[in-house]
C-alpha cells in the first residue's frame, strides 16, 4: 500500500521495535535544532571554503576568462559592424551606378524623341 502526502518519505510509526533505544520522533520536533545543525556546517563550510587558497585562485581564474570572453565579444561585435558598414557602402554605390545608367536611357530616350522620325525612313513612309 502507498502512502501519499507529507508523510510519504517516512517509515510508518509502527515499524519501529516496541523495546529498542531509538526515541520515536513526533512530527514537528526536530525543526529548530535541525535548521540550526544545517546553519551551523553551512557556516563551518563558507568559512572553510573562504580561508582557502585554491577558492582565490578560482575566483581569479573565472575573472580573467570572463574578462577574456568580453573582449572576444566586443572585438567580435566590432568586427560584424565593420562588414556590415562595408557591405552598405557597396550596395548604396550599385545603387548610384544603377540609377546613372538609368537616367542616362531617359535621357537618350527623351532626346530621341525630340528628334522626330528617323531621318533616312521619313522619305520611305511619303512614298506608300
């Protein structure tokens, strides 16, 4: 049979000998003494862990790589602006050369048109 709720994790009451030495724990008795055990080695551990040297040389370690890892970035950064800023001054000088070529037919048309007929057809055309 399976047990759900707050007591799921814990053997049953009843397991426990009738003459044996162990003190049956009420639920609710442990709670300050046991946060109190746990905040006691969590500080023996912090304290131990900040008296040694290899800690230090870590925490140096992780700083110089996350140092060296922002400058990989910022020159990474950089260099994407720079491609980026060379590939629009391409674009915007195809798209000059593009509009020239444009307006130089626009204008050749324009002229053309001024002009009237073709000069050697105007005879041709009279005659039919």
């Amino acid at each position: 049979m399976s047990r759900s709720g707050q007591d799921a994790g814990r053997p049953p009451l009843a397991s426990i000998a009738v003459g044996s030495s162990r003190s049956t724990a009420q639920p609710g008795d442990s709670g300050f003494d046991a946060r109190m055990a746990l905040g006691l080695v969590g500080l023996g551990v912090v304290s131990h862990v900040l008296r040694s040297r290899r800690f230090y040389e870590k925490v140096a370690v992780a700083a110089i790589v996350l140092g060296a890892l922002k400058g990989i970035g910022h020159d990474n950064q950089v260099s994407a602006m720079a491609r980026l800023q060379a590939w629009d001054k391409r674009e915007i000088q195809r798209l000059q050369r593009k509009a020239q070529r444009q307006g130089r037919a626009v204008k050749g048309a324009a002229q053309m048109a001024r002009s009237g007929p073709p000069k050697g057809l105007t005879g041709a055309d009279s005659q039919n």
